[in-house]
C-alpha cells in the first residue's frame, strides 16, 4: 500500500485530516514526512497555493488501482488530472480521424510565460468560474510565505539561543 498527502501544517482541518487518514490504517507502516517544495521558484505559487486550495475543495476524484474510486489525497494526483485537461498529449486515430488524448505533456518544457498563462492561469480562471473557488493572489502567497520563513527563522534563532 502506497498512500501520499498533502497536508498544510499551518491548518487545524488539515491536520485532522492527515489524523484521519492514518487512524485508517492497521497494523506497522512506515510513514516518511518531508517539506513540500518545489525547487524552481515559478512552481512555489502553483504547488502552494492553487493546488493546494483545489484539493481542499475535495472535487477531484481518481480510479485507484483496485478499480475504486477514491478521493485525491495530494497535489501531485490534482496536478497529474489538471495536465491531461490543461496541456493534453493528442493523437490521430488512423481509422475515423478523430483526436485522441493519449496523456499529457510535462509543464516543465514550458517557458514561464506559457505556464504562467496557458496552464496556471486558466486553471485559477476554470475553477473560480466553475466551482466558485477563490484564490489568493501571488503577492499575498509570496508575502505570507516569507513571513513563515521568518518566523521559522526567529524561532530557529532562538532555540540556538537556548542551547548557549
């Protein structure tokens, strides 16, 4: 069994959620938390916030490999459905014609300006549209997130303080 999260520490319902999730489970599992990032900066606001605020909605279902449909329980499976709608990978059936969606292709050979604006943007602008959902703003993600490094900075600081 293979289960992955994503869960945003700085949120009480996310954290009954993951305390949820792993009351369902028996017997010994090993359970392996690391920091989500991204490393290229363009995807900070996409991984963080936009996804992170679509998967809070709980819309996006999955078929999982028992044949069950089954809620999507991190970014990454969010992100995966949102590039075969967003940026689908298209062939041409050799009897009718016809387009076919045969996957999707990978965000990271688009330039920024192409992701940024045919892939990010049109997923903010479909879901407020179509699911109501309201998103924050870049500088408000930008500015929020960099006053949580600065305080996990401060309380870095002091804990060092404490050990002197």
């Amino acid at each position: 069994m293979n289960i992955e999260l994503s869960v945003d520490f700085s949120k009480e319902s996310e954290k009954r959620r993951l305390y949820h999730e792993l009351k369902k489970l028996n017997g010994p599992i090993d359970v392996t938390i690391r920091t989500h990032s991204k490393k290229n900066s363009r995807y900070k606001y996409y991984w963080g916030s936009v996804l992170m605020t679509i998967l809070r909605e709980k819309i996006y279902n999955m078929v999982d490999d028992n044949g069950e449909v089954v809620l999507c329980t991190n970014t990454k499976q969010i992100h995966d459905i949102l590039k075969l709608n967003y940026c689908p990978r298209l062939a041409i059936h050799p009897k009718t014609g016809e387009l076919m969606k045969i996957g999707s292709r990978s965000t990271t050979g688009m330039s920024d300006t192409e992701f940024a604006n045919k892939f990010q943007e049109r997923i903010i602008f479909d879901h407020s549209q179509d699911f109501f959902m309201e998103f924050e703003s870049r500088e408000s993600y930008a500015a929020s997130l960099k006053a949580r490094q600065e305080a996990d900075y401060i309380k870095r600081v002091n804990e060092l303080a404490e050990k002197i």
